[in-house]
C-alpha cells in the first residue's frame, strides 16, 4: 500500500516564494523579471507545505486572464486545479469579472467550460491583452450584454436619483447657510444694543 498523497493548499503567492517561482519560470523559459513584477498576480499550490506549482491570475476591468500556469511537481497537476479553479470562481465573484480567458493549453480548462474564443468574442478582449499571440479559450460567467443593458436601461433614472439628492444636499446647505446668517446677525445686533446701552450709560455718568 501506497504512502498517501500531501495534502494541497492554495495560497495567494508572497515575496518569500520568489526563489522558487523564478526557478519554475526559468525551467518553463517564462519571462521571470516580467512575472516577478507582477507577484501579486500569482497563486501557487502548495504539497506537504512546499511550493509546488504556480498560476498567474490578471485582472482587467471585469475580464480576468489564467497565465503562465507551470508545476514544479506535475503529479499534483489536475488536483491543483481543481483548488485553482475554486479560487478562481471566487475571485471573480468579489471582482465582479464577467468573462475569463487563458492561454493555457491543458484540457482542464475546456472541462470547466472554456471554448475556443470567436471573432465576435475576440472583439471583447480587452486591449491590453490583443498584442499576446497565441490561441484564446474564454468563458462567460455573466452576460455583458444583458448586464450591460440593464445598466443602459437604469442609467437615466439612476441620474435622475442622483440629481435629486444632489438638489437636496444643495437645498439642505442653503437653508444652513441662512440659518447661521441670521444667527449672526442676531448675535451683531445683540453686541450692538449692549455696546450702545453702555456707551450711553457712560455718558451720563459723566
């Protein structure tokens, strides 16, 4: 009977997996002073409490990009995605990411759902990913359009929301700066009989 395997934890990647996720790039001739600079993309998979693969997760807008995915230790491979994958989904839900896309080429990511990305898809990629050659997988996980004109739809009435409160705020301010006014000027006019009742006891005084 086999030793079982390492229990796996995915882990937002730190400054202290450097060493090893520059050694993973290298080996896989990934650009390592690229990728360095943009750590706090990364997610590794740990086994038995060391590093044993790493996934690239890039957020623009509500697009989100899986990259330079690589595994020091490929036995762990498709269960490590599998932890990816969850945390991936959550990911996106707190981010509001309406559509992944990766360039990954393991099946994993078809099983999950990813297609080969269409011209009409292709034009929603987010400019700054159009220069990266290479074949796109992408998968919707809400629909633009039908948020996006639902968003259309409400913009006037949200505005309209808007503008009244704003009308409010301004009124509200308005009433406030009368208020103080004529309280000072209450307080002037009081400073002003009190300064002429003793300018004038004075007087006879005299």
């Amino acid at each position: 009977m086999g030793m079982p395997s390492p229990a796996l934890n995915v882990r937002r990647a730190t400054v202290d997996d450097l060493p090893v996720l520059r050694s993973l790039w290298s080996q896989s001739q990934l650009p390592a002073d690229e990728l360095e600079s943009r750590l706090t993309e990364f997610h590794v998979v740990e086994s038995g409490g060391e590093v044993a693969g790493a996934l690239g997760v890039q957020v623009v807008r509500q697009h989100a990009r899986l990259h330079s995915e690589d595994y020091l230790d490929f036995a762990v491979a498709d269960d490590a995605r599998k932890l990816f994958w969850e945390r991936i989904q959550k990911l996106a839900a707190n981010l509001g990411v309406f559509r992944l896309w990766t360039q990954e080429t393991s099946p994993f990511w078809t099983h999950w759902g990813f297609q080969p990305a269409n011209a009409e898809t292709l034009a929603r990629l987010p400019e700054e990913w159009k220069d990266l050659t290479g074949r796109w997988l992408t998968l919707e996980l809400k629909d633009e359009v039908a948020i996006n004109a639902v968003l259309q739809k409400q913009m006037p009435s949200l505005m309209e929301s808007e503008q009244q409160q704003t009308a409010r705020v301004a009124a509200r301010a308005r009433l406030l700066n009368v208020v103080i006014a004529v309280f000072f000027f209450f307080i002037a006019a009081v400073l002003f009989v009190v300064a002429g009742f003793l300018w004038h006891r004075l007087r006879t005084q005299q």
